[in-house]
C-alpha cells in the first residue's frame, strides 16, 4: 500500500465496493431475500453476490406450472447464472418438457426439491410417462432433501432398472399416492436416507415397508397417522438404533396402541426431540419417556389431556432445553411440587388456559431459573379470552426477570396499557407481537435492552378515551419505548393501509437512524401458521 491510498484511508473515502470479495460476499450473507433483491439492483457486482451460492441457500425458486406454461419458466431462467438450491415445483402439463430444460439446468446445485399441487389448480392428479418421470429422477441425483406431495400417475409401466440412484437423497417426505409401491422402489434408489417422513394410510403398505428397510440408519422419523385403523403401526415392532428425532400424529385413543407407542419409545435410548400428537399422553407414557429417554432436549406434547403431574415428570430431564404444550390447562400447583428443571431454556404454549396467572409465573420462575426464551398463543380467538384480561402479561413482568425473548400472539386488539411494565424485563433483548390491532391508549415505558422488535398487526388503532386524545404515531410508540433497538419488523399491509404510510417510516428511521427496518408481507395464514410464527 503506498502513501497515497493511506491518506485516502485516513481521508474516509473508503467505500463498501473496496472491501474485499470474500468480506463483501459475508456481509450479504446476512440479508434477507427481500433485502438481497434490493441490494441486487445496485450494480452487477451487488447482484453477483447478493444472489452468491451462499445466499442462494435461503432462497426458494417456485415454478408453478399450474398456473404459467412451463415454457415461460424456460424462457426467463434459460440464460440465468443463479445456482439456485432449492426448488418448489408445483406440477401440471409439461408435454414439451421445459420444465425438465429447468431442472436439468440447476442439476448441479439443486440441494431441496418439493413437488407439490397448486391450491388453485384444476386438476387434482398429473398423469406422467415412465420416461419422463425416469428424466426427471435423473435431475435430482444431488438432491439431499426431497418432499412429494402430489398426485403422480404413470400413463405406462417403468422399469426399475431404468432409474438412476439417488445416493445423496438424505431426507424424504412421500405424502398421498406419491410414486409409491412398483412404480419407483425407494429402497434401492435411495440407499443412504437417514430423515424420512411418511403419511400412513389403511391399504397402503409400501411407505412402513421404507420405514423398516431403513431403521438401522434412520435418525429421524415423522409419522402421521391421523387417519389410519391402530393395526397399520407396524413400524413399533422394529428397532432404531440411530434414531435421535421422533414425531408421532396419533390422535386415536386406544389402551392397546398406547401400550404399543409406550413400549417402542422405550427402546428409542437415544432421542433428542421426541413430539406427540394424541388425544391422550398418560402418566405412564410420560414417565417410560422420563426414564427410557434421557438425552431428550426438545419434548412436545399436543393433546386434549395431559397429566396434572406432567411438569413434574418431565422436570427428570436432565438435557431438556425445550418444553412445547398444546391445548392444556396449567394451575400453579402443576408446578409447586416440580423439582428444578435443570437445563430448560425455552417455554412454548400454544392454545394454553394459564389459571392464577400470577401465582403460575411465580412458581415457573422458580422451577426453571434458567428460562430465557418465553411463547404464548392465546387459547380462544376473536376476543372471547385474551391477555389484555387475564393479567398475564403483568404476571410475566413480575417474575420471569431472565427472560431475554419474549413472544405472544393473541386474537384480539391488545392495549398497549399491558406493556406498563415491560420495562421489569432488564434482560429482554428481542419482542414479537401477533395480534389483531393495536390500541395506542398509553405510551410504553422505557425498555432500555430490547434490540429487535417483530411487531405483527393488522391495524394501529387511536384510544378510545373521552374525551378523545391525539393518537400516537407508530413511530412515537416504538422510538419512545424501545430507544437502542437495532431491528424493527413491521407488516407491509398495516403501513399500506394509512395514507401517512411513507411519513411514518420516515419518522422511524429520523428518530432511530441506526435501527434497521424490515416490511414483511404476509399472506392469509391459519391457526398452525400463526403458532409458526412463535
């Protein structure tokens, strides 16, 4: 370096094109694909590295045939130097096969593939000729991860022969008359899966056949088995060495399959993450996972009925981090009697009746000292039970003093009254909020640690005092209350919806300019999307 690009070091001329390709590449790798596509249009050097290997990760390539010929998708991508990784194909007609030219094309770099069936899409199944789907097959041979969830009928016999192996398919999801049975045999194609995930059916045999070819080597297994008759569980009576995630929809309540779920997971010593779909989780099935499965870090319980001694048995749990309850009523006494949770970390509810919430959050605090990260989804919708009367916001206030992440979604119009003392909160670093409104009726005091603020509404509504008073601005809200954050995530349909929209993002970033602001769209989204969001 000589003197002259000293002085212009020391002059402040240095600019973010100066940085290096391998930091510039780094720095991008942060950015969400919204903010990737807006940093794209800058020059040709912003768009080689906003759309880099490594950011291609975390961008999905939907083709929907259902809805645009796949000629269309050929002409756009044809000459694209993207290496697009991960692919949503949503199937239709692709008589002159460019939606194969597609496919063949990011051959070398597609790691995910899902091929689902567009919700709008006349047809409900996709006839296909053995060639075709042998062409097709030959696309995915360094696919890791593949999801079929879509109707698919061969015009014509296939001869198994004629498939190529797919050795680096890791993980496989087959939903519904997906390829299954002579069609394509999984078992030999796909040699080296260790994450399946299958729907049982009653009649269908071919899918527990893939499950017990591989349960040597499998470390991960999803089961859903909502709509099948109890002697289709044949899985339970093989062994899974490997196996370290289970996930079991079960909802039918039957005394001899619990026996038989019970007696399987107890031969499952090496689980991780185990979660639980029932109408039932009985005291012994909770206590064989306590005793038979004490590795677990993630344990999530989604039914009608839980025992009352529950928190109690799985506070045995010596590696428990993460606790995960649906649809439960909690007293304070299901806790007063817990011995400490050792490692226990992250506390979600979902649909969760929380009686005597003051004296529930006291007790928590002292059973799980070292939770930091706390999810609520409220039980009832449109306002029939919310937190602006239940007093659990308050309750949280006063006693979870460590937690540093706080997230609730409700169905309803929140008052902002219930944050009065948020501020108790010393360690809260990051706040999400899903609800229905907002109702600016009091100003939030001072949260001095919060960095990054999710704020998930549909309307900002003024207070409904009499005499009426001057409604606050969002950006009077947020930079008043929330004074270091550095992130702030707002819906596009809340601000699109006033007029003062641009004003009040030019508030935000006057009074925060070194805060960080993200719009989000979000689509339509049903009661599981919104626990999701947690």
């Amino acid at each position: 370096m000589d003197c002259q690009e000293i002085y212009a070091y020391q002059d402040g001329s240095l600019i973010i094109d100066d940085l290096p390709n391998e930091v510039f590449e780094r720095i991008v790798s942060y950015l969400n694909v919204e903010d990737c596509k807006v940093a794209s249009l800058v020059n040709h050097r912003w768009s080689q590295f906003c759309f880099s290997r490594i950011v291609l990760g975390k961008v999905l390539l939907e083709i929907n045939c259902a809805q645009r010929d796949a000629y269309y998708y050929w002409t756009v991508l044809e000459n694209s130097i993207r290496c697009y990784r991960n692919v949503v194909l949503k199937f239709a007609f692709d008589d002159e096969g460019y939606l194969l030219r597609v496919l063949d094309k990011f051959q070398d770099s597609l790691v995910w593939i899902s091929i689902e069936q567009d919700a709008d899409a006349r047809l409900l199944h996709t006839e296909i000729s053995s060639t075709y789907l042998t062409r097709m097959l030959q696309t995915f041979v360094n696919v890791k991860v593949l999801t079929i969830k879509t109707i698919m009928e061969l015009s014509d016999s296939v001869d198994g022969s004629e498939l190529p192996q797919l050795d680096k398919l890791e993980s496989i999801c087959l939903y519904t008359h997906c390829m299954e049975g002579d069609w394509v045999n999984w078992t030999q194609m796909c040699r080296n899966l260790k994450r399946i995930g299958i729907p049982l059916q009653d009649g269908h045999v071919g899918f527990p056949k893939l499950i017990q070819h591989f349960c040597d080597q499998v470390v991960h297994l999803s089961i859903d088995a909502r709509f099948v008759e109890r002697d289709s569980l044949n899985f339970v009576h093989e062994e899974f060495p490997k196996l370290r995630k289970f996930r079991l929809l079960y909802p039918i309540s039957n005394p001899p399959v619990a026996g038989l779920i019970k007696s399987f997971i107890c031969r499952l010593s090496n689980l991780t993450e185990i979660s639980l779909f029932a109408n039932s989780i009985t005291k012994e099935t909770l206590e064989a996972i306590t005793k038979s499965c004490n590795q677990l870090q993630m344990v999530s319980l989604d039914t009608n009925d839980v025992p009352i001694t529950a928190f109690s048995i799985l506070s045995k749990l010596p590696q428990l981090r993460q606790l995960v309850l649906h649809k439960i009523t909690v007293e304070p006494a299901m806790v007063t009697s817990t011995s400490c949770f050792p490692a226990l970390r992250r506390l979600t509810c979902l649909s969760i009746r929380i009686n005597c919430p003051d004296a529930f959050f006291q007790q928590l605090n002292r059973k799980i000292p070292l939770l930091t990260e706390l999810e609520l989804l409220d039980r009832f919708r449109f306002g029939i039970s919310n937190f602006n009367q239940n007093g659990i916001v308050a309750a949280i206030c006063a006693h979870m003093i460590n937690l540093r992440r706080l997230a609730l979604v409700d169905w309803a119009i929140l008052d902002l009254s219930i944050f009065e003392d948020l501020h108790l909160l010393k360690n809260l670093e990051e706040l999400r909020v899903k609800c229905i409104g907002i109702n600016a009726n009091k100003t939030v005091p001072r949260c001095e640690g919060v960095k990054k603020l999710i704020l998930d509404i549909e309307a900002h509504k003024p207070t409904d005092t009499i005499p009426p008073v001057s409604r606050l601005t969002l950006a009077e809200i947020i930079s008043g209350a929330f004074p270091n954050l550095k992130s702030i995530e707002l819906p596009k349909q809340l601000l699109d919806k006033t007029k003062c929209s641009e004003q009040e993002i030019a508030a935000l970033r006057s009074a925060m300019p070194d805060c960080t602001l993200y719009r989000r769209t979000r689509p339509p989204m049903a009661d599981k999307d919104y626990a999701a969001l947690l």
